[in-house]
C-alpha cells in the first residue's frame, strides 16, 4: 500500500486577539519507527472532550469564515474573561481528534508491526482528524475480521471509559454506582456494560425523551432530573442498587450534592438512635465532566463519609497498567459491535467539519446526534 508524503490535518490554534481559528493544513507524514504503523484514517467521532479541545468557550454563533479553497479556516471569538487560562494555547496549531479508526498502509521493520499491514485498527493518541496517523503498536486496538473502521472509530474513550468505571467501582469496594447524563452514547453503553455484567446502574436523564431511550435498551433504573419527584425517584433507586459511586458527567450546579444526598438518605435510614455524623458508610462522587461549566455547589446534607474528586480516563489507564488495559481492550474488541456499538447522526468530511452550521450543530452535544469524520471523503 502506498503512503502519501503529506496528508491533511484539522488543527486548532488561538491566537492573540482572542480569536480561536479551526483550519485544515497540509503536514508531512512520518517514517514509521521500528514498532509503528502508518494508518490511513477513515472514521474519527466527535466527543464531547474533542469539542472542549479544539474550540473550548468559543463563541461559535460568531463564527466566520477565514478562508475557503484548498486551505480552508473559520474563527471565532474568545471571551475575553477565559484568555488568562489559556495562555498556553496562545500561537501554535493543536491537531484535533482523540481517537479514530482506519486502515494500517504501512509498518516499521518489527514483525508486530509489519504482521498488522492491512489491518482495521483504532488508535486514541490523538490527532486523528487527519488523512493519515503514524501510532506504535503498544497504543493500537486491533479490531476482529470483518470490523470496519466506523464500526471501530470509538474503541477508546467510550468503552474504556465505561469499562474503568467498573473497574473502579469493583476496586474501591462498590458494589452498583449512579451516572449522570445517561442517555449519552457513553450512557447508553455503561448500561449495556453494567446488564452484562450484573451491576446495579441508576441511570440520571434530564427528560422523558431520554427516559424512554433507556428504558428502550433495557435500562432498570432511570430518574428524571426535570421532574418534582426527582429526589424522591432518586433516593428510591439507590436504595433499590445499594449504589454508593457516582460518575458525574454534568459537573456544574448541585448535582453532586443531591446525589450525595440522596445516597445519605438511604445509608441513614439504616441507622438506629442519632448519629451526628451521619452514616459511616463512604459515599463518592467524580466528576468526569462539565457539561455545565457553573462551580460545583455542596450543601451539608449527606454527613461526613463522603468524597469528590475529578475522574479522567487517560490518568486511570495510566495507573492500572498495561496488562488491565490489554484485559479491557481485548474485550472492547470481541464486543466491538454488540455491547460497545456507537451510532451516528451524520458522517461528515474534514471540510464539512469546518462549516459553521456544521460546527454550531455538532457544538450542540446533543443526544443522539454524535457526528463522525470520514477523513477520506
């Protein structure tokens, strides 16, 4: 298979003026070292962590275009009140996409590498919304025969992330844990994880619609955050799970706090005479994202066995080992099209990424509507 010299990169960069600009480049494509690939990329989603990268608080309904053609780039203001925390980010190009799919086009001389030529593989070292991506083999989830790369373009972030949560929750003593925002794509998984495994789930929506979502795939436990009942449907599904771990996707605002809450509620009622402190029973939360960016508000209602700290997949990974990740990774790939499916409300190429309608729907985070980049097209 021939490989090109130079391919085309999405990249992102801020410049001084406070102005984010989003814009293809043509950049040279590495030699592959002994233990690396050259994959021809095929399928890259656009998550929810990519969008906080590459545009961040960027005001995309002011949008316009740099620059059309060959070259093409749009830009975007910055709010003023944000450039001190990105001071880094301040002239040069990032690559965006975290991970992706495609086909291995050609190998260093090591015979792992050279034995996966013509392969499907997936990949989360980044810069993956490029025509080409040069990645060890270490870094690499070799799909089954018959994969494709749609079908594996979102290996990393959302199976593993579900599958460490788990690992997590078994390695700090939980038994059944509460995720929020669970009619997401990682939602939907982390409660087709949790059936088969037998883990008590409760699923946390902010609408009927994603309710029925849920319930549509088998989901027990579901409660709606825009409902009256919700700390009363809340409490009662914890106590139905026996779940003392939260995974928290929101972040902002008091969701922390009711669920702390309501866990509380449910050890306390165990208890016989008072206890000042509250249950003794340990309650954690992490948050693992900000879909509102409002502080994290704590009310002191949930006693003193409790705890809340950030949870970020690549620093779990990181602290498990190699030989966890293997483990998780050789599951994500024989259930690659079952338990660890995505689906996808559009597929887009490396131009249309760049359209400012385009970009102000996928900027959206909507449910259902996850976009994929087809590099190639």
């Amino acid at each position: 298979m021939s490989v090109p010299e130079t391919s085309l990169q999405l990249q992102s960069r801020l410049s001084p003026d406070a102005r984010l600009h989003l814009g293809l480049a043509t950049v040279p494509v590495a030699r592959p070292a002994a233990d690396e690939v050259v994959i021809r990329v095929e399928a890259a989603p656009v998550n929810p962590s990519d969008i906080g990268a590459m545009i961040g608080p960027a005001d995309v309904s002011r949008t316009r275009v740099e620059r059309s053609g060959d070259a093409p780039e749009i830009s975007m203001p910055m709010p003023p009140e944000a450039m001190p925390a990105l001071a880094a980010r301040v002239g040069p190009a990032v690559p965006a996409g975290v991970e992706g799919a495609g086909v291995v086009v050609a190998a260093g001389s090591s015979p792992r590498a050279r034995a996966l030529v013509g392969r499907v593989v997936a990949t989360s070292t980044g810069a993956m919304y490029a025509q080409h991506r040069v990645a060890k083999v270490d870094d690499l989830l070799v799909t089954k025969d018959g994969a494709t790369p749609a079908e594996a373009a979102s290996s990393f972030v959302n199976p593993l992330t579900a599958l460490g949560m788990l690992e997590t929750m078994r390695g700090e003593g939980h038994t059944a844990l509460v995720h929020t925002a669970a009619a997401s794509n990682l939602g939907q998984m982390l409660n087709r994880v949790c059936l088969a495994d037998g883990v008590g789930l409760v699923n946390v929506v902010r609408s009927q619609e994603q309710a029925g979502i849920l319930r549509d795939i088998g989901a027990e436990h579901v409660v709606d955050s825009s409902t009256p009942t919700f700390p009363e449907d809340l409490t009662a599904a914890i106590a139905a799970t026996g779940a003392t771990l939260c995974f928290d996707v929101i972040g902002g605002g008091d969701m922390v706090s009711r669920v702390l809450t309501a866990m509380e509620t449910v050890q306390a009622a165990k208890l016989t005479g008072h206890h000042r402190y509250g249950s003794s029973v340990h309650k954690q939360v992490y948050v693992c994202g900000r879909l509102d960016t409002r502080p994290t508000e704590l009310a002191n209602t949930f006693g003193l066995a409790w705890g809340v700290g950030g949870w970020l997949l690549t620093t779990f990974l990181a602290q498990v080992g190699p030989e966890v990740v293997g483990r998780l990774k050789d599951r994500v790939a024989d259930e690659l099209t079952t338990t660890f499916a995505s689906r996808y409300a559009r597929t887009i190429s490396l131009r249309e990424a760049l359209d400012p309608e385009v970009v102000a729907a996928y900027h959206r985070r909507a449910t259902g509507e996850k976009y994929l980049i087809a590099p190639q097209s």
